[in-house]
C-alpha cells in the first residue's frame, strides 16, 4: 500500500483566460503529462494543493487520483506562483514509474557559517541555485545541503563536488561547476576636498591694471 500523500483532481474543459474563475472559486488550474501521456487539463482544491505542500518539499511525490480514475504516482514538477503575493497560480504534474530513473533539478541549499562572512565581512554568492540529478522517484532529494565552512578567503571556492550527496543518487550537473564563493566587502571612496585655488595675475597685468584706474581716477 503507498505511503504517499494522494490528491483529487477533475478533468476541467475551461482555459485560457477563464481560468481565472476557477481561481476566484478555490480552484488550481494543473495540467499532467508524461511516459507519453498526453498533456491533460485538471483542475484541483487550492486549499488541498497548499496544505500538501505545506508538508511536502520540492519534487514531492504524490498519488493523483482523476475523478473516478486509478491513482497514479506523479511528481509535482513545477508550480506558477503569483509574482507578488507567491499564491499558487498553475501546477504541472509529472507521471513518474517508480522502477525508471528521471533526471530533474534539485535546490542547493547552504549550511555552516563561512570565516569570510562572519569574520572578514564578505557576502555569500550563490552561483548556482540548482544542479541535475538522476535517480529512481523514490530517492529524487528535495534539496542538496552545501557545506560553506571551507570559504574561509575570498578566494576560495566552493564546487558541485563539494556537495553532500546521498546514496543512489547521481549528479549529472559537471562537478567542477562553481556553487558558492564569498564577495570582498564594498570599500567606500572617502572624497577629499578641493584645495583652494588663488589665482595671482602676472606682474604685467597688475601694472597695467594700476595704471588703468590711475588715467580714470579723477584730477585732485
């Protein structure tokens, strides 16, 4: 018996814009495809949709159950959210077999505290946000862990092979890919002010200077 979280989904005939009543009535637009199935329009519960993924990571695994339908193990592949306010807005279900591996993207997410950071000020550069893995449905990760203790100088680095990878998963991503690495911090330019310039007419020019006020100055 499975042991995955399993959601109800409707075959949905609206698209396009009108979708956007399904929206304002509680319903997700979604579609499922995959294994050369046909791209199918669905329609599932928000409500139903945000509570699985409150509970769910990413590349979760789930049994999608279509109206009176089997229910078929899919992988939530992707999910539009609104720019703003991150509700979801559409959902792509992926039809997986348990017994083929797939390859998809997985997050990086960094732990550990970097020297560089803490002690010399610099600011963490994530260079690459995901990498590819293969592997069966059952062991895709929800996110690989990068250890960032060894960025100790600003010139260090840290690299795809650094990562903590379980078993039975392969990176397909090339390892010597660059993931991490830490910023110099900024140094602002001090302005230095302008010296005061004073200008001193040459010896002629004070002369003939003199000599114009005196023919103007009046007879005594």
């Amino acid at each position: 018996m499975s042991t995955r979280p399993e959601l109800v989904a409707h075959h949905r005939a609206i698209t396009g814009k009108a979708v956007a009543r399904l929206r304002r009535n509680g319903q997700l637009p979604a579609v499922v495809y995959g294994h050369g199935h046909a791209s199918e329009a669905l329609v599932v519960d928000a409500r139903e949709f945000d509570q699985l993924r409150r509970h769910t990571g990413r590349n979760a695994l789930v049994d999608l159950k279509v109206d009176d339908e089997r229910a078929q193990p899919v992988m939530v592949y992707g999910v539009q959210e609104h720019p703003v306010t991150r509700r979801p807005l559409h959902v792509d279900f992926f039809l997986v077999k348990m017994t083929e591996e797939m390859t998809v993207d997985v997050p990086v997410v960094m732990n550990g505290e970097s020297y560089a950071v803490s002690k010399l000020g610099g600011t963490l550069l994530h260079l690459l946000d995901t990498v590819k893995v293969r592997a069966l449905p059952a062991d895709v990760p929800s996110a690989l862990e990068l250890d960032v203790t060894p960025l100790e100088t600003f010139e260090a680095m840290l690299h795809v092979s650094d990562l903590q990878v379980p078993e039975r998963i392969t990176i397909v991503t090339d390892a010597d890919e660059p993931l991490a690495r830490v910023q110099p911090p900024r140094v602002e330019e001090v302005p230095v002010a302008a010296e005061e310039v004073v200008e001193v007419a040459p010896e002629g020019e004070e002369a003939a200077e003199a000599a114009a006020e005196t023919e103007g100055a009046p007879a005594e």
